[in-house]
C-alpha cells in the first residue's frame, strides 16, 4: 500500500518545483486504466481520472488488489479523491482504504494556510492539523503538475501529505528527457521521473498531457497503462505463489529451534546502516563493514549511570493510530492490569492478554489500536499498535519496531514492540507469545508505523549471513 502513496523527503539543496511558472494548462477529462503485478504476477488493477470541474481539477484513484497471504486471498480496496487547485495544490481531498473487517478514512482540507484532517477508524474521529503556508500536493498530481511546466528538466521538491503515513514531507523528484518505451504492445515517447521516498526511488514515464503509461515501485510492482478490459480481468493466482514468502529475505543456514534462539549474530548483505536504527539495548552493531549485529534476550543489565532517552516521553504519547488516549483502550488496560503495581508485571500480564485475544490472522490495514481492540483480530501490525497503545496508557514507555524474525527457513517482515523497563528497552512479542522476543528478531527501524515505507529501500535486496546463534539447549557455531 506504501508503494501508491509514498512518504517522502528531501534536504534542501534542490528547487521547489512548485515555483516554477506555469507554461500551459493541461487539458483535463482523461482516463486510464493499470495492470498492477508483483514480481510478474497481477494481483490487480487501478484507474486514474482527471477533469476539470467548477471546483479546480479533480483527481481519482481507485485500485483493487488481491494479495494470497499464507493460502489466503486477501482483498485490498483503495479509493483516492482529490481536489486541487489551478496550481494543483490540494484543497480537498478523501481516502478510503478497505480489506475485510478493517476500514480507514481519512478526510483533509486546506484552510488559511493549514490542512486540517479526520481520521476514521471507528466511532470517534482524530483531528490533527499541519502547516501548509505554501500549499501541499497529491503525489498522483506530480505528473500533471510537471505537465503544466514544460517538464524541466533537473532535480525537484515538492511539499507532499502522505495519507498513509500521515505525515507532511517533501518529494523529491529527477526528470529526465523524453525516452522510447513500450507498453502494452503500444510505443510513446516520455519522459522518465524518478520519484524519492524515503530513501526509496520509484520510476514514472509521463507523457506530454501528463499521464503516466508506466509505473516501477519497489520490491517488483509495477503498473502499466492498458484498457479497461484487460485491467478489470484479473487471473486466478497461482496457488503456489505467496506474497509474503516473495517479499521474505533468504538466509544462509537453517536455524533450529528458532523460539528458542537467545543469542544471533548474523551479517547483513544489501543494507546501508545510515537511515537505519540498528544499534539498541538488545542489538549492536559490531561492524559496520561487513554490516554484522548481535542480537540478544538476555535480561536487561542496568546500568545506573546511563542516561534516560531524552525522547521518552515520545513513547508515552498517544498517535493518530496508537490512541493511548482513547477511553476504551484505558478502560481495557486497566481491566487487565488490575492491581499489579510492577511495570514488569504490567507488561508481561499486557502481552498475554493481546496474544490470548487477538485472533492470529493476516491483514491489510493501517493498524488503529482502537479498531483492533473491536474487531480482534490480525496479523503483527495489530498486534503491536494495541500492545503499545495499552502499555503506554498505564504509564510503560513503549516503541514499535520494525525489522525481520525467523521462520520456516526465512526471515519474514515483522512488527513487535520494545518496553522501556529498569533504564533499557527489552523487546517482546504479543504476536508470537514471547516476552522477551527471541534473538531472531532484527530490528531495523523503530518509531511507529510511519517508518514503515523506509523499509522499502531494503525489501527485495536483503539477504542474511548466519555467523552464529546460541539457543536455551545448546550452542550452535557455523562456518
């Protein structure tokens, strides 16, 4: 989903695209139809429309994807609409995202100078508000935008609000001359953009009325211009592909006993440590060429001369998707603390209750703790929105990490959390039961689950080199 709409950023060296003067008006009442495959496979089909309304250009998107997850078909609807201005900065906009019991929307507009949002996630909407003295954009418009132009050539940002991160941030945007390319069996002349997020470049092909006949993410999708007919007609997925398993990274060796790992140290191939948060109370970095991490779940050692984070307090506060705030997680989190007084206690009693009552199921969503307190049911990513949002509102620091955890032979993207207790983060599992997490799991970012689209810049280039790992049973040494 990251890979529709991406958050994205930029330093401060390149021009604002947006103070380029406009050259011509590009003619609006367009629309396209996309393949959307994954490593070759489609998993599903978009459509775009631009017109031209007493309102400003409205901007559609639309997209079904049909995702098999561990032998499930999984059913993910996007709905996009957008109303820009004559500059194409947003002025009003929707977005809908729906995949079996989970449903998000999120409503913005832009009012003196300010974009005001709605988040719906269940009964009680969240507001938040960001500035926008200078006007926002829709990554969907860049193309149009650039149209309007005369696509100059050079590198670009572009202030941008990504709806699936929410959060305001620059793109970063390269156009390059126009280049043959065939698509579809039909051959146009466009030119390339190359499209920076978060580290993670995507390739666009426009064409002179600004729409796009191609499209190259991350991690092997790509959408390719075609017609109506043939988007709308999805195959049936081969029963043997998984999206997981295609996404997952391949390691050396195979690791027995993989729960009950205490101890990994392990090489990482295809990363860049900058970016990354790597280092942690319970992972170092022992070299940085060859990139090497030791991972363990020993108990914490307090040192009492270390110094309290001083972004603590970050990990106490409530987020548009982890309402720590919010009465119902309040009130479920007292319910299941009780009288315990020990944070330790606290944290191990609210990890058994997320593992106990949350049904272990694959799901697409942007992962709101209060809508999976109600539906009670997914995958890591709720696991860890609702454990963090219950431990932060009995007063237990506690962070999202992202990364990587054995299984089956691979390492498989995961989410868990980390708790801050006796002056260090220990890392638990409510997903798998485990408190600490074993050593398997590699950490690679932390925050929240706007984090999520760094991990694009590894995904399908990360590969895993064992070196050693020590279980409860016994000590393993490969060569």
């Amino acid at each position: 989903m990251v890979l529709v709409y991406n958050q994205n950023y930029a330093g401060s060296q390149v021009s604002n695209l947006a103070e380029y003067r406009t050259v011509t008006e590009i003619e609006a009442g367009t629309q396209r139809w996309f393949n959307v495959t994954l490593n070759g496979n489609k998993i599903g089909y978009a459509m775009t429309s631009y017109n031209r309304s007493i309102l400003g250009y409205v901007f559609k998107d639309y997209s079904l994807l049909r995702m098999p997850m561990a032998g499930v078909l999984r059913e993910v609807l996007l709905d996009f609409y957008g109303v820009v201005d004559n500059d194409y900065s947003i002025k009003t906009f929707t977005f809908g995202l729906t995949s079996g019991d989970y449903s998000t929307d999120i409503l913005g507009s832009v009012k003196n100078g300010f974009l005001d949002i709605e988040v719906h996630t269940g009964e009680k909407p969240t507001k938040l508000v960001f500035p926008a003295t200078d006007g926002l954009y829709l990554p969907g418009m860049v193309s149009y935008l650039l149209a309007s132009k005369g696509f100059p050539q050079g590198e670009f940002k572009l202030a941008s609000f990504d709806p699936f991160a929410l959060a305001v941030s620059n793109l970063i945007i390269s156009v390059g001359p126009k280049e043959q390319i065939e698509v579809d069996g039909n051959s146009y002349e466009a030119y390339r953009l190359i499209v920076t997020a978060s580290g993670v470049s995507s390739t666009m092909w426009a064409i002179d009325d600004g729409s796009v006949v191609k499209e190259e993410e991350a991690a092997g999708m790509e959408l390719t211009l075609t017609t109506k007919q043939s988007a709308l007609n999805i195959p049936d997925i081969n029963p043997d592909w998984d999206i997981l398993k295609s996404l997952a990274v391949k390691v050396d060796k195979e690791l027995e006993n993989p729960r009950e790992i205490t101890y990994m140290k392990a090489q990482l191939v295809g990363i860049e440590p900058a970016g990354f948060n790597l280092q942690d109370d319970f992972q170092d970095v022992i070299s940085t060429d060859p990139l090497v991490l030791e991972i363990s779940n020993a108990p914490c050692q307090t040192d009492l001369d270390k110094a309290e984070p001083e972004n603590l307090k970050t990990y106490l506060q409530s987020e548009s998707f982890v309402q720590s705030d919010d009465p119902r997680i309040i009130r479920q989190a007292k319910l299941i603390v009780g009288d315990i007084d020990d944070d330790s206690l606290k944290a191990l009693a609210l990890a058994e209750w997320v593992y106990k009552n949350i049904e272990k199921d694959y799901a697409v969503s942007l992962p709101s703790a209060v809508e999976v307190l109600r539906v009670r049911r997914g995958d890591c990513n709720e696991h860890s929105s609702l454990y963090t949002a219950l431990a932060r509102s009995v007063g237990i620091p506690t962070k999202i990490c992202l990364g990587i955890v054995y299984n089956e032979g691979m390492f498989y993207y995961h989410a868990w959390p980390a708790v801050y207790l006796n002056g260090c983060w220990q890392p638990i599992d409510p997903t798998l039961n485990q408190y600490p997490a074993d050593a398997t799991h590699i950490k690679l970012l932390h925050g929240s689950f706007d984090a999520q689209a760094s991990l694009m810049r590894v995904v399908g280039k990360l590969e895993i080199k064992m070196i050693d790992y020590k279980t409860s049973l016994n000590l393993t040494s490969i060569q």
